[in-house]
C-alpha cells in the first residue's frame, strides 16, 4: 500500500522571522509549499491562521500535518531531521552544546531587541520610541562586538570551520540591521560570515522566492 505524507506546508512573511526556516527548507532540499501571509492586511491575526500559531507571528510550519512554531525550534528540528547536512552536531559531540548555546542566545540575546528597535512603543508607550531605540541600540551592537570577536579568534563561522544551524540564524538577524546607524556588516568578521553565508545557492533561491533585493 502507499502512503502519502503530508505536504510540508510553511506560513511566511516576506524577511521576517520565517526567512530562518524558508531558507534552511531549501538548503536541506526539503519540498515545502509557501503560503505568504498579508501583514498590512493583518492575514496572521485571522481566525484560520490563529487556530494554527495563536500568538499570530509566523513562521508556522506544517509538518506531518502539525504546526510547529518558534524560528529557532523549527530551524533546529529540520536540522537534526537531516544530519547528512551536519547542520547540527551530533549527540555526544562537544560542539552541540555550543551550537545550542549560539542558537538559544540568538533568539534570547539578540533578536528579542528587535522587537524593541521596531515596536518601541510595545514597551517605552506612544510618543516615546526614539527614547526607547535609543536604549536599545547600544545593546544590539554590544551583541555584534561580541559575536565578531569570538568569529575573530573561531571562526570563521561560529563553530569553526563549517557552517551550523546558527550561522543561518546569525546571517538573518544581521540583514535586520541594514538600516540601522551601524548595521552588523560594519564589524569586519561579521561582514565576511554574511558573504560566506549569501554565497550558498540557497540564499540566492530564497531571496528570489520572498521577492527581495537589499542585501542581496
């Protein structure tokens, strides 16, 4: 008898947070079917989709039939579902425990501060988003001086040599910063990981699938 498996299904926004998972789906060769969600017209707030991800933010992806939330979870589980790509450290290697560090500080240290750079009245209230960015700014770039001196004494990437799971995670959250006062690529070792990391075919496949062009 055959089975028919579910078809991977990811729920993305054009350079957000879903960028993470859509590029790793095509790096790792996994067919996937997109399903673009209308921020203006607040399509992630629908009743539809907040049956599948109720804190309405992408990406959802659909797997087996399941949603599965959370940039990072997701970027992680498609990573360890396909070791061929040794995207992640096995268990029992030394390096997994760094990878998990690098990719828990990322989605905790660093891209929870976008959120203030963007929607600084969530926290600071109306009329006081530039005190807000403000605050925040010096923080992203502590982040950015740390995570270059370490490619510059490890790197290249961050576990060495090759690229793991994070390196991807790193590379989206520096594109977030192209239009800030000091973007990532202005720290030098950051700047060369990008080109390393936009060099992959991937990146190139992804980009032209969002319909993006800066920083390309």
């Amino acid at each position: 008898m055959i089975t028919f498996r579910p078809m991977t299904i990811l729920y993305y926004s054009p350079g957000a947070a879903s960028m993470l998972v859509h590029w790793l789906l095509i790096d790792l060769g996994i067919d996937h079917e997109l399903r673009e969600l209308d921020f203006d017209q607040r399509q992630q707030k629908s009743a539809e989709y907040l049956a599948l991800n109720p804190a309405g933010v992408v990406p959802t992806l659909v797997l087996d039939g399941r949603p599965m939330t959370e940039a990072a979870a997701i970027a992680l589980h498609l990573a360890e579902q396909h070791p061929q790509a040794r995207l992640v450290p096995a268990h029992g290697d030394p390096a997994r425990r760094d990878c998990l560090q690098w990719m828990f500080h990322l989605a905790q240290s660093v891209q929870s501060l976008f959120r203030i750079w963007w929607y600084p009245h969530e926290v600071a209230g109306a009329g006081n988003s530039d005190t807000a960015r403000e605050h925040v700014r010096p923080r992203i770039e502590a982040a950015w001086e740390r995570i270059d001196a370490h490619l510059a004494g490890n790197g290249p990437c961050l576990l060495g040599t090759e690229p793991c799971v994070a390196d991807f995670y790193l590379v989206m959250l520096m594109r977030w910063s192209r239009n800030m006062p000091r973007p990532a690529t202005e720290w030098p070792h950051l700047a060369a990981l990008a080109q390393r990391m936009k060099a992959r075919p991937s990146f190139a496949a992804m980009y032209a699938a969002e319909g993006l062009e800066e920083w390309a």
